[in-house]
C-alpha cells in the first residue's frame, strides 16, 4: 500500500493582496538534487515554504516545468523528496518552483526543516 500523499493545488482563497504566498518563506541553504526528464542536477535551495521554494541551479526548466526535487538535509538519512513540483518563474540560473506532490512524511520532515530555518534566521536577527 502506498503511502498517503498530500496534494498542493493552487488556491485562489482570500489573501492579502500585499501577500500572495500562502506559507512564510525563509532563508536556507540546502543542497538539492534536480530531475527533469532523465537528467539530475545539483542545485542548492536558498529559500524555503511548504509550498514552494527558489533554486540556483544550471538545470535548464521554463515556467510550467515539472521538476523532481530531492533536499539533502545532513540530519536525515535519506533526502526530503518532493515527488512533483513545479516551475513558476526564471532569472538566469534562479527559479522558483511549487510544490505540487509530497508525501505526509517528508512534508512533515520540511516542516521541520523550515522551523530550523526560521529559529536560526531569527537567532541571526537577534
């Protein structure tokens, strides 16, 4: 039996018009693994939601993209995989993607992780 997935779907709910995004994005610094296709690129994650994140990678995408992306978080034995995600926007080597696929476990693990991020972002504020 496959495990239970949680699906992201673009929402068009209430937000603030000033605020677009659904989950508070934070800095990081994590290593990723890039599939497109048959290709696997190194990229590294600099910030970070639930929903989504930006890459700086030489991985060739253009908006509409769906991508693999594999976290390499030294903490946990095995990467943080998000099965589907995809690509929003481009800037040179730099893109966003959000994520449409994720199993319950590792969004938990991202969860985590972005907690991580933000106690040490806000440690670095202090």
């Amino acid at each position: 039996m496959r495990p239970a997935r949680v699906l992201f779907t673009a929402e068009r709910g209430i937000l603030d018009p000033m605020e677009r995004r659904q989950h508070r994005r934070v800095p990081a610094q994590v290593k990723s693994l890039l599939r497109a296709n048959a290709h696997e690129v190194e990229g590294e994650t600099v910030d970070l939601s639930l929903g989504g994140a930006r890459i700086e990678s030489d991985l060739v995408v253009q908006p509409g993209k769906y991508i693999i992306v594999k976290l390499i978080v030294p903490d946990l034995q095995e990467p943080i995989l998000i099965e589907q995600a995809q690509v929003q926007w481009i800037h040179d080597q730099t893109f966003g993607v959000r994520f449409l696929e994720i199993r319950q476990q590792q969004l938990d693990e991202l969860e985590q992780l972005i907690d991580e991020c933000i106690a040490l972002d806000e440690a670095g504020e202090s």
